[in-house]
C-alpha cells in the first residue's frame, strides 16, 4: 500500500533541484500568502484536457506542445504573448489538415518560469555565484544580489501568469483565432518562405477546403469551432512549494488539482521514484507528463508509471522522449516495447529539442534545425516499426525572430548566432522556423494516416 498522499507529503521526501533560500521566514509567508490567491485554472479545465489527450492516446488527435524555455519577467508583455499564439495556431492548422484529426494545443507558457540546473554555481572571471534557476527564483544577472533566491519572486510569478491567462483565453475565444484569419497568416509566411514551394501545395489545399465549406454556406465567422479555439497551460512542476500553495480541493470531485496550470511534467532531473517531484504529482490528478532522457530504462519507466498512474487512466500520462537525434531509435524502442507488452494507456510525445544542443564554434548553445527533425523522424519510425502511436511534440519555441537555433528554411548559421541571441536559457526555434517544422511534420503525419488507412474527414476543427 502506498503512504498517504497530502498536498505536503513531497515535503517528507528527498528533493532535487531546490533553491537555497536565505530567508525561510520570508519563504513560508510567499507560501502561506499564495495559498490564499484564487486558482490560475480549474479543475474542470484539467478534466478537459485529459478527455482530449485520452484521444491523443487513442490516435484520435494530435498533441502540439511548446513554448519558451524559460518565461521572463522583462519580456512579458502583450504583443510577446500575441506573437507566441498566432505562430502556435499556424501550427496547429497546418497538422489539423495533414493529420486529418483536431490538435491538442497545450503552450509552455503562464507558469514556465523555473529552470533546472546541471551546477548549483556558475563561474565567471573566477567569480562563483549561485546558478540562475529561472525568474521565479533569482535573476539571470551575474550579481551577488541578483543570484540571491528571493521568495518575493513567486508573487510576481503569479500575476504574470494571472496576466497571461486572461489574455490567453481572449485570443482563444474572443474571434482572434479564427481559422480564416489564421489562414491568412500562414499564406503570408509561405509566400515569404525560402520553401515556398515546397509548402503551397499544403496551403494551396486548406485554401481549398475553407472555399468549399464557404461555398456550403458555412460561416467562419460565427461558427464557434472556426471562430475560437482551445488553448491549455503547462509548465515543469519543479518549485514544489510554490505548486502546493496553489493546490486546491475540486469541490465537485473531492480531489486535489493543482491550479497553476492545467498540465505539469517531471523533469528528466527530478524523476526519482523516492523523491519529492514525483511523490507531489502522484497525487494531484491534473494530466501529467514525464520527462525520458537517454538515461531512463525500461524497468524504471514501468514503476514510475505505476505510481504515477496505477489506475491506466486515459489522458493522464505523457511519456515525453528527449533521446537525441542519433540514439532515438537505439534508446525510444525499449521503452515502447516495455510500455506495450503491459498495454499501459499513455501519450508518446517527442522533445528534439534537449538532447541536441551543442556548443557552436562562436560560443553560443545552440541546436541544428536538421538535428531537431532528425530525431522527429527517428520518433516517428520507431512507432511505426512498433505499431504504436506517435502522439506529439514538445518543442521550445517563441514567436520572435531570434536567432538561436541554427539552420531552417533561411539557413542561419554560426556568424548569424550574435544578431538576436536572446533567451536567458536554451536556444529556442524562431517563429519561421517553427512554422517550417510543422509543415515537415505535416509531411510525417500525411505518411502515418495513410499507413495506418485512416479516411480524411470533412472537416477538423483547429
């Protein structure tokens, strides 16, 4: 029998990844204060997104996951936020179409601001200071008194998530996202892109479909599946305190949601079977994702599946594989293997992200375009090997014109690295070349409906 789950039980664990808070007095005010503010998100919100991500399972839709490494406090704002949602919904169109099945769009965003470090120190000109663990902690600049951990942060983290949210659900629902207008945005890229050929036969088709469902009378303006979307939060539950203050009972249900944003996952640091990470998300019933690098194996998959979802529920489990671009096929199979033979209902989901960054000749981390599709398609081909569902992506991104990654349809390379390095962690895609992936995962996606014989819809909602 498994302890007694509380909201507090992680707290009688061992825990990774904590800050050494100074002021523990100011810590457990932020804490005691947080845990009186209204919740960021509902629990039916979460309930929702785990019905939806029981299809992704199922191969009924898609899962599109992304945004920052880390939030920022500085570069907050609305045109920021706008940027990221109308780069996500071109996404999530051009998979609607190819997968022939709705996409589940689940942001990094209104709640990402906590990062794991691999040192609890960085040095620079001899100096050692405390490693900046994310806005929500201390601040990226190499200070004495910046790298202080200081509580106060995670008020502030609060009601930039608060401010995110609300404009959020705006876009979502207020006529912003409609799929016409979305539509046009993606023909305005496409028309700029280095690639415009390769793409205007897919934009040319959903330019097709919008003219025919017009044409049957169907407004896009005032239906509410064309005119609107779904758009859920997630981020990395890693200050613990911080997720407990803003775990709450569901009155309807009895259980306990934390209400800081609809999905969390585990880090691929933090996934101890006895440690605190996964003993606080064992017992909150939001969705929850986890994290597999290259050192998970298939044993250790199976009992933090058991504990983390022992009843094989639908929607709740998202196996997140960070492998790398030449060992996905090496390391991915495995652990599907091990997961289908105990016929465990979870979502796949593949990060090309982390286990490709490398250090470039200029200095700068960064991470190959070609590399990132690379291990997409390693993804991909091992669930086709073994019959299983490629179930999603989860990718850092933002809706600027950075230059952080190199490659893409524009080819930046090295030298352009400096031009607009902006992130205060990892490299992220660019808006163009987020876009460009998702019209080569289109390509995928196209190839593995028509592998497994799945007939194209009238219509799927965006």
């Amino acid at each position: 029998m498994p302890e007694r789950w509380t909201p507090d039980s992680w707290r009688k664990k061992p825990v990774q990844q904590v800050p050494d808070f100074p002021d523990l007095a100011a810590l457990t005010a932020v804490e005691k204060q947080l845990s009186t503010f209204p919740p960021l998100v509902f629990a039916g919100e979460a309930r929702s997104l785990k019905r939806q991500l029981a299809r992704v399972a199922a191969g009924e839709c898609f899962l599109l996951q992304g945004g920052d490494c880390a939030e920022s406090f500085a570069e907050h704002g609305a045109n920021n936020i706008r940027d990221f949602f109308r780069v996500f919904l071109q996404m999530a169109v051009v998979l609607t179409y190819a997968a022939a099945s709705p996409v589940v769009k689940v942001g990094r965003i209104a709640g990402q601001f906590a990062k794991p470090r691999s040192s609890p120190t960085e040095t620079q000109g001899g100096i050692a200071l405390p490693s900046y663990r994310g806005d929500i902690v201390n601040d990226n600049e190499f200070t004495a008194a910046g790298r202080v951990p200081d509580p106060r942060r995670q008020l502030e983290a609060y009601r930039q998530s608060a401010a995110t949210l609300n404009l959020l659900r705006a876009f979502a629902q207020g006529g912003y996202a409609n799929l016409a207008s979305v539509h046009q945005w993606m023909l305005g890229f496409v028309k700029d892109s280095p690639q415009s050929r390769r793409y205007m036969e897919l934009a040319d088709r959903i330019s097709e479909a919008l003219g025919f469902m017009q044409a049957c009378g169907l407004d896009l303006e005032r239906h509410p599946e064309l005119r609107g979307t779904e758009l859920y939060t997630s981020h990395e539950a890693l200050l613990l305190g911080y997720e407990e203050a803003l775990t709450r009972v569901d009155s309807t249900s009895g259980d306990w949601y934390c209400t800081s944003g609809h999905m969390l996952w585990i880090g691929d640091r933090t996934r101890q079977l006895d440690h605190a990470h996964v003993e606080y998300c064992r017992g909150i019933k939001n969705p929850i994702g986890l994290k597999c690098g290259p050192s998970m194996k298939a044993d250790d998959l199976m009992r933090l599946i058991e504990v983390l979802d022992p009843d094989n529920e639908p929607g709740r489990l998202t196996l997140i594989c960070r492998m790398g671009a030449d060992r996905v096929g090496e390391l991915l199979t495995p652990l599907v293997r091990a997961v289908k033979r105990e016929k465990r209902n979870v979502i796949w989901s593949c990060d090309p992200m982390h286990a490709n960054t490398i250090s470039s000749a200029s200095g700068f981390k960064t991470r190959p375009f070609d590399r990132i599709l690379q291990e997409v398609k390693g993804f991909f081909a091992v669930h086709a090997a073994e019959g299983t569902i490629a179930g999603g992506v989860h990718l850092e991104m933002t809706g600027k014109n950075v230059t952080e990654c190199t490659g893409g349809a524009r080819a930046i390379s090295d030298e352009d690295l400096n031009s607009r390095y902006h992130t205060f962690c990892d490299p992220r895609l660019n808006a163009e070349q987020s876009i460009d992936l998702a019209f080569l995962l289109a390509e995928l996606l196209k190839k593995e409906r028509l592998a497994r014989h799945v007939p194209m819809p009238a219509s799927a909602s965006l």
